[in-house]
C-alpha cells in the first residue's frame, strides 16, 4: 500500500514537474513569437517605404520619357517645317 502511495506521489511529482516545464517553455515560445511579428512588422514598414521610393521613381521616369517624347516629336515637327521652308525657297 506504501508503495502505491509513494507512486502515485512520485507521479504526481512529474507531473507537476512537468507542467511547469510546459509553462515555461510556453512563455518562452510566446515572447520569440512577439519577437519574430515585432522583426516581421519592421521589414514589412521598410518593404512599403521601400516599394514607395521606387514607385516614385518609376513615376519621374515615365513623366521624363513622355517629356523626351513630346521634345522629340516637337524635333521632327521643327526638321519638316525648316525642310519645307528650304523647298519653298
């Protein structure tokens, strides 16, 4: 009857010990998971500021070709009228 009652004891011992184990390793897996949202939320803040950076870039590159554009255009236009006026002479 000792015996059975020393085991059970025992047993009761680890699972005690036990649950505490799972307690603190709970805690430990819950703050690497605030670390690792917190380090995920910073790059996805510098993915967006970076993604903006380059829209905007991309934006005065297509605003710099159309200006290149409407130059060149404007190029050709003034080249036909000068070679019309040299025929006309």
């Amino acid at each position: 009857m000792e015996d059975d009652i020393k085991a059970k004891q025992e047993e009761i011992e680890r699972t005690i010990e036990n649950a505490s184990q799972a307690y603190l390793q709970k805690n430990e897996v819950e703050e690497e998971l605030r670390t690792l949202n917190h380090q995920a939320d910073a790059l996805k803040d510098k993915f967006y500021e970076r993604l903006e950076e380059v829209n905007h870039k991309i934006d005065e590159e297509k605003e710099f070709q159309s200006f290149v554009l409407s130059k060149e255009k404007e190029r050709r236009t003034l080249d036909q009228l000068e070679i019309g006026n040299f025929l006309i002479k």
